[in-house]
C-alpha cells in the first residue's frame, strides 16, 4: 500500500488555460508549465541570477512607483518590495525549480520570480492584488530582465566573492616572500636548471600574476555595468514610460551597493553579449595563472626523496589506499581541474554569444550559468588552496642549497670573465666528468682557483 504523502494542488491560470500547480509551492502556471517541458539535466538556475532578479524587480517597482504611481501604487511597490527582500536573502529558494535548459531568453525564469513575486505579496496581504505581468513585470520584458539580471549577477558574485579571495592569496604570497628573501635557489627554464634566483623572487612572480589578474578582472567589470533594462522587448522600449531605465539603473545602484548604469545602446544590449566575453575571459586569464602556480607548486614539492622537494606543503589527508604514508599535491590537483573547467566554459560562453540572431540572443541561460559556476569553482577553489596548501609552504633551504651548488648554470657568471663559448666547454666538461664547475674551470686553464672565487659568486647573481 502508498503511505507516501498526497501532494495537494492549486489551479493557476495563464493566458493558455489551467495548469495544476503543487498547493505548497509559490510559482504559477507559466514556471509549471516549463517545469512539465523541460525535464532536462540537474542544472539549476544559479542562485545568483534568481538573487539579481530580486533586486531587479525591487528597484523596477521603485522606479514604476516614481512615474506611473497611478499603476504602481504605494502599497503595490511596498508588497512587491518586500518579497524581493525575501527572495534576496534566500528565504524563497526552494520556489524556483527551473532548470538552464530552457527557453533561450530566460522568460520562464522571469515569470518563475514574477509569479513568486505576486503570489508571496498576495498571501502576505491576504489579498489577490497583484498580478505577476501587469504589476511584478510593469515596463520589463524578460528580454531586457534576464540580460540585466547576468550583469548584477556577475559584478555582485565577482565582487562579494571572487576577488576578496583572490586578495587573499596575494596576502598570503606577500607573506611568503618577506619570510624568504634571504632564500637563494635555482632557477629553471624549459624544466632545466637556470640562473639563480631568490625564492622571494619566485613567489612575487606569483603574487603579481593574481595582483595583475585582478587589475584585469576590474577593468572587465566597467563594461557589466550598463544594463539593458529599459529596452524591453526588442530594444525600442515600448511600454516603458520616459526615463525608467535611467531612474531604475539608479535604484539598482541604490539597493546593490554598487554602480550601475543604463545601456546607451539597448539594441546591443539586448543581442550582443560581448561583455560578458570579454568578463570571462579575464576569469580564464586568472585560471591559466592558478594553473601555473599550482603546477610550480607540486613540482617543488615532489618527492618527499626522489623529486625537487625544495618545499613542503602541508599534509592534509592519506593519498594512497594501498601505500601507506603516501601524501599528494591535492589542493593542485583541485585547482588545476578547476581552472580546465573554467577554460571549457569560456569556449561555451564565447559560442554562444556568437548565436545572437536579430534582436536578441537566445543563449543566454547557458552563459549566465557557466559565467557563474566559473566565479564560484574559482573563488572556493582559492580559498581552499591558500588556506590548506600556499599559507603551509615551507621552503626546504638545506636542499635548495645543495641544488644551487651543484647547478651548471652557474657557470653564467664566467662569462664576462672567459667567454661564452669557453664558459661553455667549463660546463659541458663538468657535467660529463661529474665534478665541479671550479675544477673543470680551473683543468681547462681558463682561471685559477683564485681567480673563480672571486668571480664566481652566486649571491651576487640574483
């Protein structure tokens, strides 16, 4: 027998007919019905867009109420208001169901927040006195929300969590370098040994590739700001009354906490989605710098005996179920997977902003999704790694050491003294022979051994 709970039901109506919608849930007919049609994947829309609509239909209300108060009332702007705050802080989330694969212009999500939006303002007034079109949806179009809702999304997540993360590491890496500038090593090039160069040295080449990443990403975000509201349908603005994507870019400001403003251009902004291209791929540029500094990493690491093992990391979790106290690079492994992801989303993000057809470009969920889960796969991804794998780092000075001494690229230093080709032959002789680059400097007759001490100074090259 089914003991399973009975599932009660409420009718809705939308300009199709009667749709039976679950008696506990606040969406309405149109999110039904794309729930019914779209039963594909488990891929939601992100938290983050359905967060920037609150904001976006809050601030829309504010700016209706300031122009058309004869249709956005007092009462209705506060109702309205206030379920966007809801929505905000994450009390209605289980009210949007929808999935990426859907309508390419994001309407159904639209109507998904229009219709939560009436329904919570019309049971917390016990009242059926908003409509999700007429008032929640006033002078919008899901074409010029959804656009909208991608660009306070994608500032807000890369400001609220990207970048304080990226600062983060750079601290760390700050940190790092003043506890190592006395360290000198070896460098390496082509996976070869180098010239010596201080460890310091070596981390600030990591910390300015995140400072200099973040410089980029800031940049890339000015071009987010102006927004296509206002354009509604296909860009001409028609039912938008005079001045709202001016006023409602400002309560958009107001309420997000930071700058927006309107599209000079709403017929770009609604089919051309270059800027959010041009955003991710300073989020892939980040990525391929994590993928380097990672990488570095577990190669200094590696051993603990039979690699570089010029520093240790920290040992955070068993990494063999078969050799006992094995320890591996995890969190470079986390993060090298993360930044190949992001490099796979920006490929989907640049193709499907070139599927703009006409006035609009249908591609739209698959870009805000991706555009997002790199900002979170990224900003979770360092705060791991520096917390649980860079702020460990400790350099292994005794074999650092012992590596720089016995490097044939110190032979570099000879040059102004012998020559490059007679540097050369000290260096080829040396690693043939298996002995020291003096020994092999002084046999050629090229100094004596006075002579290499005082030129061959390896402090002095760094």
């Amino acid at each position: 027998m089914d003991t399973s709970k009975q599932i009660a039901y409420r009718t809705e109506h939308d300009s199709m007919g009667d749709v039976l919608v679950p008696g506990d849930r606040l969406w309405g007919a149109q999110t039904q019905r794309s729930l019914e049609n779209f039963p594909i994947g488990e891929e939601k829309m992100p938290r983050e867009i359905i967060r920037a609509f609150g904001y976006l239909k809050k601030a829309a209300a504010r700016a209706n109420a300031a122009l058309r108060p004869d249709k956005m009332t007092a009462q209705k702007c506060a109702i309205i208001g206030k379920a966007c705050d809801e929505i905000i802080e994450g009390c209605l989330d289980g009210h949007f169901p929808l999935v990426v694969w859907q309508t390419g212009s994001g309407t159904q999500s639209n109507m998904n927040v229009n219709e939560v939006i009436a329904n919570r303002g019309n049971q917390s007034l016990g009242a059926p006195l908003l409509h999700p079109n007429d008032d929640v949806n006033m002078s919008q179009s899901s074409n010029d929300t959804f656009p909208t809702a991608m660009h306070i999304a994608a500032i807000l997540s890369v400001e609220q969590t990207l970048l304080p993360a990226a600062e983060d590491l750079c601290a760390t890496l700050r940190r790092l370098e003043e506890e190592n500038a006395d360290v000198i090593k070896c460098g390496r090039t082509h996976l070869q040994d180098a010239t010596p160069i201080r460890f310091s040295q070596e981390i600030s080449g990591w910390r300015a590739s995140i400072e200099k990443n973040i410089t980029m990403i800031c940049d890339a975000l000015e071009h987010l700001r102006p927004l296509a509201l206002g354009g509604t349908a296909v860009g001409t603005g028609l039912n938008a009354p005079c001045g709202f994507d001016t006023a409602v870019a400002k309560e958009i400001s107001d309420l997000c906490g930071t700058p927006f403003t309107t599209a000079d251009n709403k017929f770009h902004a609604l089919s051309s989605k270059g800027e959010l291209v041009t955003a991710h791929g300073t989020l892939k540029a980040l990525a391929a710098d994590l993928m380097k500094i990672a990488n570095d990493v577990r190669w200094l690491a590696s051993g603990p005996r039979l690699g570089l093992g010029e520093i240790t990391i920290p040992e955070n979790e068993p990494g063999s179920s078969i050799m006992p106290g094995k320890v591996n690079p995890t969190q470079c492994e986390a993060i090298t997977m993360i930044a190949l992801q992001v490099m796979g989303n920006d490929a989907t993000i640049g193709m499907a902003a070139s599927q703009g057809n006409f006035e609009l470009n249908v591609f739209m969920p698959v870009i805000a999704y991706n555009f997002l889960q790199s900002v979170r796969l990224l900003s979770d991804g360092m705060r791991s790694f520096n917390d649980r794998c860079v702020s460990g780092i400790k350099a292994n000075r005794d074999k650092m050491s012992d590596n720089l001494n016995r490097s044939l690229m110190l032979v570099t230093c000879l040059n102004p003294h012998i020559g490059y080709e007679n540097a050369a032959r000290v260096a080829k002789k040396a690693y043939a022979e298996g002995i020291s680059l003096k020994d092999a400097c002084i046999a050629l007759g090229y100094l004596d051994a006075e002579q290499f001490d005082k030129v061959f100074r390896p402090e002095e090259m760094v």
